[in-house]
C-alpha cells in the first residue's frame, strides 16, 4: 500500500507542479499516469514542439518543460506509479481515500487531485485484421515503447508520420537489429531536426523507409514473424519480431468516470470560486480535465489551480492551523531530501 498526502492523477505539466506547490507546503505526493513516463501530452505527442505562453519562457520545448519541471521537483522526492490507470476510488470512514489501478496497486491519500489533462489516453489502432491478438502476451503489437531494452537485437517495424514515430525510430536505431519506419505518405509531420535525422540514418541505412505505403495484415501462427507492406499497389513482406504503430492518442475521461463526479461534456465540473474543489469533498480537479465558466484550457492556468488546490487541501488537512504564506525569494525552499534553495544573504557592511 503507498500511502500519502496527495493523490495526483495525471503526470502532465499541472499534475507535476502540484507536487512543487504541495512540497511547500510541506504536504508529500505520489503521482499516478497510465503513460509511462512523466509529461502527459507533452511528452507524447509533441516533446519537440515550442510553447509559447509559459510565463518568463519566451519559447520553450514542450519536452524541455517537461524535464525543468521534474528537476523543480526532484527535492520533494515525489513517487510515481506509470504505466498504471486508476481504476476504484474508495471513500474510508477516516475521510482518506484508496485508489487502486487496473493492474492492483493500492494507494491511500488523505486527498486526490485529478489532474488528467484531457483524461486518460489510449492509442488510435490500425484497422487490422487479428491485430487484438498479437497485442496480448508479447505476441509481436506494442503501442508504448515503455522498455527499449526489449527491442535490442529485434526487427522493428515502427507505422506513423510524427515525433513518436521519428523519435523512436531514431532511438532505436542504435538498439534493435532493424528499424523500418512505414508510413502512408512521403511527408513527415514532426521536428525538422528529427527529420533531417531520420534521412541520414537511411542513408547510413541504419533505418529502412517505406513510403507512402500502409501496414496492411500480419504473418505469424503464435506471434508476429512478418507484416505485409502496401505499396503503390503492390504488396512486400517485411521481417518483423515488434511492430509498434505510433499513430497518436485518444484521449478519455476513462474509469474516473464512474467515480461519482459531477460531469459536463467529458469534464469534471469544480468550484472555481474557491478551490476547484469536484462535488466529493477532498476530490479536487484541476487542469484541462476540469470545467467551469470561463475556463480556459492552458498549462498556465492549471498551474494556477494547482496553486490554489494545494492550499485548500492544507487547510483541510490542518484544521484551525494558520498559514503564512512567505515568498520563496525571502523563505527560500527546503526539500524533503534535506537540500534547500534560497537567495543569496545580503551582506550587512557599515560604509565609511
């Protein structure tokens, strides 16, 4: 059982800050994402692409914000459970909650904050005949490259024409035995640089490309053997041990939905007006997954919400308690580690 203070839901950029804001306030954190790794959408889908509305970034990689934010809050010595969706909630006589994933792993937190972003994603499939069965059991189907360790030695055959399937065709190029990126079009739809990588390493012929051409059947009685490849109306036959479709996310509120939340148009309604607090005391929605007037769905605003949230749930868990809020300039910020960050002390010097 992990227990802890706050319960977040969701590793993007507000789930993430959350922690910063709560450690502060000397509350502790666990996160739950059902992607595995930390950074939501903008490290799925589009880790090389610049924001431009991060207050003090002029421009910032979404990728890069990513990795600033968990270096923000590495001193607050967050957990993390990835790859994991939640799936019950349960309310106990004590006020704390127990949430518990699809794959059993029980958390106990003294509040939640659902901080899901459009909610949980799940990948767009290819419209394959038997591809629900080489999906299960390692038969040959990933749509996460959650270990590339897997791949080393093996015959990869990555389908998409963005930064997914750029970047691990460019990753995996230096692991598995091939890499051949097939997509429906000759363009490509991600980060120039990427791009500019991916055709040296065909050139290199370090990775095969097939375009435009589509992944259209699988052969294999137990597993993936190889993938018949469409092309200007013709058929090839590629070697392949992993074929991993990188066509994008879907994204749904997912089993959250169930949990007795007040829902509009696939978000979690909240008062705003206090603490973006959901209609079960000590649930709190923040982010792009909530909804109310005027909501505007911006990294910044979450940010701000969480801000707000994390406050209400110190007052909920030190009843009577008063909070002092100090700037960080002047109080500084001291870790859970035993590091702390501050500024530098004025000297104090009689001048002659």
């Amino acid at each position: 059982m992990i227990e802890t203070d706050i319960l977040i839901i969701g590793a993007g950029p507000t789930g993430l800050f959350t922690v910063f804001e709560a450690g502060l306030l000397k509350l502790k954190c666990h996160i739950i994402d059902a992607l595995p790794q930390p950074g939501g959408q903008l490290a799925e889908l589009y880790p090389k692409k610049p924001i431009f509305d991060i207050p003090g970034y002029p421009e910032v990689l979404a990728g890069d914000l990513v990795t600033n934010l968990m270096e923000q809050i590495k001193q607050f010595e967050p957990g993390f459970t990835l790859g994991e969706t939640a799936n019950t909630i349960e309310r106990q006589e004590d006020g704390t909650f127990i949430v518990i994933t699809k794959e059993g792993t029980q958390h106990k937190a003294k509040a939640i904050a659902i901080a899901g972003g459009l909610g949980t994603f799940e990948p767009r499939k290819p419209l394959l005949k038997d591809i629900e069965f080489y999906e299960k059991e390692d038969r040959g189907v990933d749509y996460f490259v959650k270990d590339p360790e897997k791949y080393r030695g093996k015959n990869i055959v990555i389908a998409g024409g963005g930064d997914s399937a750029l970047d691990w065709s460019i990753f995996l190029s230096n692991v598995a035995n091939s890499v051949t990126l097939v997509h429906r079009r000759n363009e490509f739809r991600g980060a120039l640089d990427s791009v500019e990588k991916v055709q040296e390493l065909k050139s290199a012929e370090k990775i095969k490309l097939i375009t435009p051409a589509e992944v259209v059947g699988f052969k294999g009685s137990e597993r993936i053997e190889s993938l018949d490849v469409e092309i200007n109306g013709a058929r090839m036959n590629v070697e392949c041990d992993y074929f991993i479709p990188l066509f994008g996310l879907t994204p749904k509120l997912g089993p959250i939905a169930n949990w007795g939340l007040e829902i509009e148009k696939n978000a979690i309604k909240v008062n705003n007006a206090l603490d973006y607090q959901t209609n079960i005391d000590g649930i709190y929605a923040i982010g792009d997954v909530n909804t109310y007037p005027g909501k505007l769905k911006l990294i910044l605003c979450g940010f701000h919400e969480a801000t707000l949230m994390c406050q209400s749930v110190y007052n909920r868990l030190n009843p009577g308690k008063r909070y002092v809020l100090k700037y960080t300039t002047v109080s500084g910020v001291d870790g859970f580690d035993g590091t702390r960050k501050e500024a530098e002390k004025a000297v104090v010097k009689a001048i002659d």
